[in-house]
C-alpha cells in the first residue's frame, strides 16, 4: 500500500483502511459482539465524537458505501454539540438507520476526585438518556481524557463494555488516530497482514476530511462548522435575524488573527 495513502487523513485513506479490513477477511463487529465472534478476524470500529458530531456525514457515507458498520460513541455534555437539538437527532437517526451502534463518550474529566460508585452512576444515568431517547441499547461506554484513576480502576460496568477495561477487551488489540499519530502499526498493514486478528480501531471523525489538511485546520474546520449550524439553525427560524451577517469572515482562523 503507497505511503501516500499511509501518511493522508482524509476520507479517500479511511476508505482503503475499510476496504483493507474487508479484503483481509475481517468482519466488523459490535461491542455486544466480543466473546460471539463467528470469523477469525474482527474489528471493532470504535469512533469518539469529541466536537464533530455535525461533520459526521461523510464517514457515514463511506461506511455506507462499503456496508460496514461501526459504533458511533457520543458525549451527552459536549460543549461543541447536542446530540438531542433537531440537528443532533435527525444524526444519530441517521446513524442508527444505517445500522451503527451507539456508545457513551463519557467527560473523564467529571470523574475528577469521584470514587467509583459516583462513575457508576452517572455513565448508567447518562446511558439511560441516550437509550430512552434514541430507543436503542447502549453496550459501551468509552471516556474521554479518562484521569489515571480511572484508568486504575478497571471499572466494570453493570451491562456496558468499558473500552479501557483490559479483561473485557481481551483479547482486541488497540489502535487509535489519537492526535493523528498511529503509535503501533498503522491499520492498512494491520488489515492487510491480519498482524492482529482482534482489533479495537478507535477512529476520531474530525481528522478524516474530505481534502487533507493539517491538524490546526481540522480544528478549525470542526469549530467553524459547528458555529455555523448554529447560525443556519437561527436564522431559519428567526425573521429578526434574515439577511443579517452573523459569521465575520475568518478563514484565517483565529489563530492567525492573534
Ligand atoms: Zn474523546
């Protein structure tokens, strides 16, 4: 496989990743599925919505286009995204019709100080809202920026896979974009040379772009979206508020301002 495609982050490259696990004989599975496994080979297709919930549409198109299915893990506190605003809901509707999974992307950082009775109880409450209003099971629950000690603990979950607890996740290898940096080998040789027959892939949305582009303007990219859904949201909706600029323009970013 070119390096090319290796070294890129964009929607063409997480296509031949797929394409890489479907010609390697892996078979894409849930969370619910570890321990169930009919083929050899596995993949566990693990995304954490951290800010791009919105953006989320030409993933699902690419997963789409191959039938592969994976398990979307979505933040109930984001402060990028709501997951219940009519926008946020028509997504995970669609992630659902697609036949994806939903996890829990639980705020690590929540957890500050907390035992683990207190984790216990807010992951099964947050669970409970993603059930009841998307009408769906949750399996999982993965955090996001977990302390050490949650990490320590191991916590298990009455009816929920903890993604970094090590005895449930046994026996799947993980490897994540985290940062865009693969630390281990990078998924195509993975896929290609079944170098890990049980594979947890953990996928962050906001780096696979339709164009390549370097990590500063993914964020960018993610936030700029986002604020103007937010815009395009009002304004649909509030006469006070047509045919009024609302975005300066900023494609510079606010980096570059400073
Ligand atoms: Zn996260």
């Amino acid at each position: 496989m070119s390096d090319s495609l290796k070294a890129a982050f964009d929607l063409k490259s997480y296509e031949a990743v797929l394409r890489a696990g479907l010609d390697g004989g892996y078979q894409f599975v849930s969370f619910g599925d570890i321990g169930k496994e009919r083929a050899d080979r596995s993949c566990l297709l693990r995304h954490d919505v951290d800010s791009e919930l919105l953006g989320c549409g030409g993933m699902l198109d690419v997963e789409k286009s191959l039938g592969i299915k994976a398990t979307y893990f979505l933040m109930t506190r984001s402060t990028a995204y709501n997951p219940f605003s009519v926008e946020g809901t028509a997504m995970v509707a669609r992630m659902l019709r697609d036949g994806h999974s939903i996890g829990l992307h639980f705020m690590g950082e929540r957890c500050e100080g907390k035992n683990a009775d207190f984790v216990i109880e807010e992951v099964q409450r947050e669970t409970r809202w993603l059930e009841s209003e998307f009408g769906t099971r949750i399996e999982a629950v993965s955090f996001h920026q977990p302390t050490q000690a949650i990490l320590d603990a191991q916590i298990a979950f009455p009816g929920l896979v903890n993604t970094y607890n090590a005895a449930q996740m046994s026996p799947y290898f993980y490897v994540s974009d985290t940062n865009m940096n693969w630390r281990h080998d990078h998924p195509l040789d993975i896929f290609e040379r079944a170098i890990h027959p049980r594979l947890q892939l953990l996928i962050h949305p906001m780096w696979w772009t339709p164009q390549p582009l370097d990590m500063l303007d993914k964020w960018r990219k993610v936030l700029r979206d986002n604020r103007q859904a937010v815009v395009d949201h009002w304004q649909s909706r509030e006469r006070t508020l047509a045919n009024v600029k609302l975005i300066a323009d900023d494609t510079a970013g606010p980096g570059q301002r400073a």
